[in-house]
C-alpha cells in the first residue's frame, strides 16, 4: 500500500475551479538530504537565491505569490497561477530549477490546498507566518527572515493579485 510520501497526487485543477484561485502549496527537501548532509533551506546563499527565484517567477508571471515562506526544510505558499499553465508543470520547473542551482534535493510530488474564500485566506497565512514561532525558530513572526509576500513584489502590469471568490 502507498504511503502518503509514495503516493502520486492529482494536482489537475477540476474545471469548476475558478482561474485565479489562490492554492496553500507545500514543498519539502527530502529527509536524507536535510539529516546527513546538514544542508538547510534557509543558508543564508540558497535562501535568498530561493526567494530571488519566487520573486523571478513573479514578475515572469508563472505564479502570483501571495506568500512564500521558507523553513529549515521545507516550504510554504500561498500562489494563485495563470489559467493557462498547470500547477504541477510551474511547481516542477521551479523545484527543477532550484534542485539545480541551490543544490536542493526536493521529495516528490507536492502538497496542495485550494483556498475557498478571503477568511480562509488569512487564516492560513497567519498559520504559515507562525511557523517558525511555533518551531522555536524565533520569537516573533515578524523577526523570521525567509519570507516574502505580495506587499514586496509589484503586481504584474499593475493589476490587482487575484483573491479568492
């Protein structure tokens, strides 16, 4: 029987999803990586070159970043994607690409949640920028380093971040 980590995910967005819609993604470095080679995330070269890359893919409009947020080893995000790129294929290229020039040795697949609504919205961005207080990583939300959100990235052509309906 599949375990959860062996297990391939579904990530085709259904058709009665609406375009825009915001997804809570999670990525993680894989365990064996992390534990023998000592190798964290957020080393001060790979974290910013990640964050450099989330911003990259931003302004290339292959995602709309909410919230990226980067633990020790592993990822959180708040993304809202184009209509007509699959989540999967943007989510791969970028864990390809960072597997490459980060040295990062992501587990497969991916975890993701669509967002319903704006009240959900805030709630787990609050959950995601508590992270590293609830992990002993630092004593506010506000002093954790390795995160960016859509306050700090300009909106592609001037628009407006999709939100959820």
């Amino acid at each position: 029987m599949a375990t959860d980590s062996a297990r391939r995910l579904h990530h085709a967005i259904p058709p009665w999803v609406a375009g825009g819609s915001v997804f809570h993604i999670r990525l993680r470095a894989e365990r064996a990586w992390a534990s023998l080679t000592r190798s964290l995330i957020t080393a001060p070269a790979r974290g910013n070159a990640l964050l450099d890359s989330v911003a990259h893919y931003h302004r290339q409009r292959c995602w709309y970043c909410h919230l990226f947020l980067l633990m020790p080893d592993h990822t959180h995000a708040l993304l809202a994607f184009p209509y007509d790129k699959e989540t999967s294929r943007v989510i791969g290229g970028w864990k390809s690409w960072r597997a490459r020039h980060s040295a990062i040795e992501w587990q497969d697949n991916f975890f993701d949640h669509r967002i319903r609504n704006r009240s959900e919205l805030e709630r787990k961005a609050i959950y995601i920028r508590n992270n590293p207080v609830v992990k002993g990583l630092c004593p506010r939300a506000e002093d954790w380093p390795w995160v960016i959100d859509s306050a700090a990235l300009e909106a592609p052509s001037g628009t407006p971040a999709p939100t959820p309906r």
